[in-house]
C-alpha cells in the first residue's frame, strides 16, 4: 500500500500496512466484489442496447462498433464513480489527487512512456526481425516494379498506412477506445480497491487479471452462437486469448503498482495490440528471429525490475512516497 524504504535492493518498495487499509473502510469481500462486478458491467453494457433496450441491430459493422464505444465510455465512467464513493474520495483536498488515485498523472510523464514501452518492446525481438525481413524483401520487390526511390516508396507506405487507419474504425477500437477503457476499469478501479482491501501488491499482480480475462469470456459466445463456429475451434481461440490476456494482464498490472500512472500500462497494451502475439521463430530469417526473441525476453527480465523502480516516477511530497497518497486520507 505505502512504499516503504526498508529494502537495500530497491528504496521504494510496497509494504502493504494495514494502518494505511485501515484509512478507508473497505473490507477485502467488498473489493472483491466490486471488482467482479465492474468486470460484468463492462460486458453486460456491450450488449445492452440489444438485450435490454431492444434496440434494432446497427445497419453497418462501423455503426455497431461505435455504438459498443458509448457502451464502453458509459461502463468505465460508471466504474470510476463506484471506485470512488468505495474509497471516499471526496475526502481528498483537489481534483488532481482524485486523479492520482486513477494514475492519471502528468508528472513523470516521459518516463511513465518510455521505460514500459521499452520493456514492452523487448518482447518482441523475434517480430522485429521478422518484419524487417518482410520489409526488405518488399523494397526489393517493388524496386524492380517502381521507379520511385526506396524512401520514396517508405514515405508513401506509411502515409497510406496512417491514414487507412484513421479512417478505420476498429483501428479506433483496437489501439485507442479498448487499451484506455479497459486499462481504466481493470487497472485503475480495481487495483486501488484491492490495495485498500488490504490484499499485497503480489496476490493483486496475480488476481486483476482474472477479472480481466474474465470480461473476454464473451468471445467465446460471439463465435459459437453468432459466428457459427465448432465448439472446439472456438474453445481453443478464446483459449489462447484468455492465456494471452492473463499474461498481459500480469504485466499490465505490475506497470500500474510500480509506476502509479495509467498510461505506463495504457502505451503497453497499444504496443501490444498493434503488434498481436510475439514472434518466436520464423523460416526465412533462418534462426535470427528465434535469437532475437529469446534475446529480447533476457533483457526483458533483466530490466523489469530497474525499468519500473518506483523511485524514477515518484517524488517523496510531504514526506509521503506513496503515489496514491493512502497515508494522508485519515
């Protein structure tokens, strides 16, 4: 809950007091339970304007994502609110340390970016390579085909590719309306809440991403019911999505606990999405992906820890060094 400076391996580490618990009154059932409430609500809204307003299906796939945007944006600000009367944040001096509460931040802000996408990069070693390889063998195609240079054709590729996205909606869902949402309820709503209900930074690195994996079980009745898949193929999908989320949901919530700011997991789960799964071997690099993944993961565990030492995106204010500030809500 507080960061302690009781360890010689790294000053700022949580130290789960129940004396700074004990400053608001939420009991850890209560945490659990609106936590896994808030991981409901936030699928039951996508499907709410069918199922409970009765509404007509939208007439495009564009129109019915946008409208699952509204859904989302009503659920999250609906969490936030909760979060908030559970914690009694209104005991708190300003606005800005309501926010602060959230991770929502902007000092250290350089750093709450750079270190996690760094980290989060490294991951991905064996696609960069990957891609690379792709890239060059394209440039090398088209040069036979084009007269324009190489940068030429890089410029022009990456002008189409921005704005083919831009007009892309679910572009808009995958990398800016899902990663803030979700981030939102799953990292800052329910992370605070399960510090203040008294359970340790470990169990709740472990826990957020069941809740998280959770709210994807919808996937699987989108693709059975609606899609008309096997219910092998669409057990085994969904299966992946849930390991790959839980996964990421570690990650993701270690990020939040470490940095105290939302956008450190909010960049990690853009990177991610853009990206997909991490290569880890591929044919025609002829091993270099494989080496370049499993390069990438020793870096990566490497700097986990130096790379989101509390200390480089805190100050100690008021002699208090605990980012949500619990130690002054008495």
């Amino acid at each position: 809950m507080v960061l302690s400076s009781s360890s010689a391996m790294d000053p700022y580490v949580f130290d789960p007091s129940p004396a700074v618990a004990s400053a608001v009154s939420v009991s850890g059932g209560v945490a659990v339970a609106a936590c896994a409430s808030m991981a409901f609500f936030y699928v039951a809204t996508l499907y709410s304007p069918t199922v409970i307003f009765r509404l007509p299906p939208p007439a495009s796939l564009d129109s019915f994502i946008i409208r699952r945007f509204a859904c989302a944006a009503v659920s999250s600000v609906a969490s936030v609110v909760a979060c908030g009367f559970l914690l009694g944040l209104g005991r708190l001096d300003d606005f800005s340390s309501v926010l602060g509460v959230f991770g929502v931040r902007s000092d250290h802000l350089c750093q709450a970016v750079f270190f996690p996408l760094l980290l989060t990069s490294l991951l991905y070693g064996g696609s960069f390579v990957s891609k690379t390889w792709k890239l060059i063998a394209s440039r090398k195609e088209s040069s036979r085909e084009n007269s324009c240079s190489g940068f030429d054709m890089c410029v022009l590729r990456c002008m189409d590719w921005i704005t083919a996205y831009a007009r892309n909606v679910m572009a808009w869902r995958n990398y800016v309306v899902a990663p803030f949402t979700e981030e939102l309820v799953f990292r800052a709503c329910m992370i605070p809440l399960l510090l203040c209900g008294g359970f340790g930074t470990s169990s709740i690195i472990f826990l957020t991403p069941v809740f998280f994996s959770l709210a994807h079980l919808n996937h699987f009745l989108e693709l059975y019911y609606q899609r008309r898949y096997r219910f092998t193929k669409a057990f085994l999908i969904v299966g992946l999505q849930l390991g790959y989320t839980v996964i990421f949901g570690w990650f993701a919530s270690f990020l939040f606990i470490r940095t105290g700011n939302l956008i450190s997991p909010i960049v990690a789960h853009v990177f991610c999405n853009v990206m997909g799964l991490p290569v880890l071997s591929c044919p025609r690099t002829k091993g270099l992906a494989t080496l370049a993944a499993a390069a990438g993961v020793l870096c990566f565990l490497w700097l986990l820890f130096p790379a989101t030492s509390p200390y480089l995106y805190n100050d100690l204010r008021d002699g208090c060094s605990c980012w949500h500030r619990y130690c002054s809500w008495s």
